[in-house]
C-alpha cells in the first residue's frame, strides 16, 4: 500500500473519531442539561442554542448527513413532547435553518418543518422563508413549491403565487412519488383561473390529506373539508336558487321546489348532520350548524387559526 493511500485512511480514521468525541461530548452535554433542567424543557433549550449552521457545518467534518439526522431526531422529539408553549417555535425555525444549512438537500426537514410551522404554529412567513430556502438546493423536490402553493392560496390567498408554484411542482419529471401526483398540473391549471372556487379547495386540501401522515395536521385538514364542503353546497344552493327565478320569475318556496323543478337531484347532505335552512324572502341559504358563512380564501380563516370553528 503506497504512502499516500495510508496517510488517506489516517486521515479519514481522524476525522471519524474527531466526530465520534464531538458526538459524545455533545450527547454527555444534553444528559446534564436535562437532568438540571427536567429533561423535556432542556431539549428545547438545547435546539434554541444551537449555533448556527455556518458553523456548525464545518465542524461535522464531512458527516454532515448524520450530524442534520441527529439534530431532526431531537426536534421531533421536542415536538413530541408536546412541551412547546403557544406562539413559542421561533427555536423550531432556527434549529431547522440549522439542519437545512448543515445539508441542504435534507427535502424532508424542508416539506415537514413546513407544515408545522404553517399549521401548528401560525408562522407562514417563516414556513415559507425556509420552504423557499429549499427551492435552488432541491431542484428535482417537487413537494417544496407544492407547499409553497398550498401556503400562498389557503394562508395568503394569493391565488396567482399559489398557481405558479404548483406549475413549478408539475413540471418535476418522473411517477409518483419522485414526480408529483398526477393532479398537481390540472390544479395548478385550475388555479390560475378559478382561484375562488370552493372546489379547487377541496381538491387542495384532499391532496394534503394524502401526502399527510401527522395525525394532528390530518385532523385539521379534514375539519377544513367538511368546512369547504358545506360551504360549497350553501354556494351550490344559492346558485340555483337565482336560476330558479330567473326562469320563474320568482324565488322557489323551498328548497324542494328546486328538486322538483329538476334543478338538483335532491338536496345535499349537511356536513355536520344538520339542515340547510332557506329563507324565501332573501334568497339565502344557511346551515343550522353554523351561523356565519366561511370566508374560505382569507388568512384570517387558515388552518392554524386558533380556535378554527368547525
């Protein structure tokens, strides 16, 4: 073995246990933080303090990879604790800054960090700094602009933003799911024509449904379905009503009239298990579940609203 080839494997054994004491040192660290400071909170803390990615990058001496696996680990440790206080993930964006500066191509860091910060922690201008962070590092991603749409037309209501990052998304090559899913193009078609629409919602919301695992993010999304949903019919409703006097000349009675009259095949389901409840005089439509209507493109309705009434 030539001179060259063993002062190689020297140097490569070095750099190994440099990172091995680093590792040890790092973890003897996190167990006395946690046993003065209860654990669960010293977890927290430790993600808060992490310096930044910068410098930290050069000091994992080329195991870059594993060093941004560990850090994922303890944050979703952290989130799982459920220790966070409300409005308190400043410490989660800067620990996944941390981990997509030490590995840039960490997608999964990228796609999941931004679902929670939008969605648990009502923070859309950091998810989409650090989903837009992603974009030029993981050109081949098509889940990153996939949640940058989603972001810009449910949280920000910007239609026409939401259209060009689902395009961004449908233009990645490839079958699901290195490619994207086989609706991204006809939704981003549909945005930039019908952003309004309550059914282009829906299918946006029943796409995240099945790219979601998180039971918390589930549980929110399908509460916005049978929101949208409902007031879909109410849109629905209040449509054929007008058509109904325009080819009458007066609002129908009931809502039954419009089944008769071969306008509808009969009347929707309520969501919720209530009743769609008609006011002749008016022409409207409401729900006996629900007293206002849903205004379904405003930030101000978003998924991480507090208290989002179903």
């Amino acid at each position: 073995m030539s001179f060259e080839a063993i002062s190689a494997r020297r140097r490569h054994l070095l750099s190994f246990l440099t990172l091995v004491l680093l590792l040890g040192a790092s973890l003897s660290m996190q167990y006395l933080l946690e046993q003065r400071s209860q654990g669960r909170i010293a977890k927290l803390e430790q993600l808060r303090l992490l310096p930044r990615g910068e410098i930290l990058r050069p000091a994992l001496l080329g195991y870059h990879q594993l060093g941004a696996d560990l850090l994922w680990l303890r944050v979703v440790q952290v989130l799982g604790d459920r220790v966070v206080r409300d409005k308190d993930y400043d410490w989660l964006y800067h620990a996944l800054d941390v981990i997509t500066t030490v590995d840039p191509k960490y997608v999964y860091a990228y796609e999941a960090g931004g679902i929670v910060l939008a969605e648990l922690a009502s923070r859309v201008d950091l998810s989409n700094r650090l989903l837009e962070k992603g974009l030029a590092p993981n050109p081949a991603s098509w889940q990153i602009p996939f949640r940058l749409g989603f972001n810009h037309f449910f949280h920000l209501g910007d239609h026409s933003r939401a259209a060009e990052y689902m395009a961004q998304a449908a233009r990645i090559p490839g079958p699901f799911p290195i490619g994207p899913p086989h609706y991204t193009a006809r939704l981003a078609s549909r945005l930039y024509v019908q952003g309004k629409n309550p059914e282009v919602a829906l299918e946006f919301l029943e796409a995240m449904l099945e790219q979601t695992t998180d039971e918390l993010v589930r549980e929110k999304l399908q509460r916005r379905i049978r929101r949208v949903s409902l007031e879909r019919d109410l849109q629905m409703l209040e449509r054929q009503i007008l058509q109904y006097a325009d080819s009458k000349g007066k609002r129908p009675a009931s809502l039954m009239e419009l089944v008769s009259a071969r306008l509808l095949p009969g009347i929707p389901s309520e969501p919720y298990g209530g009743d769609y409840l008609y006011d002749s005089k008016t022409g409207k439509v409401m729900s006996s579940t629900h007293d206002e209507r849903m205004g379904v493109y405003v930030p101000a309705d978003s998924l991480a609203t507090r208290g989002d009434i179903e």
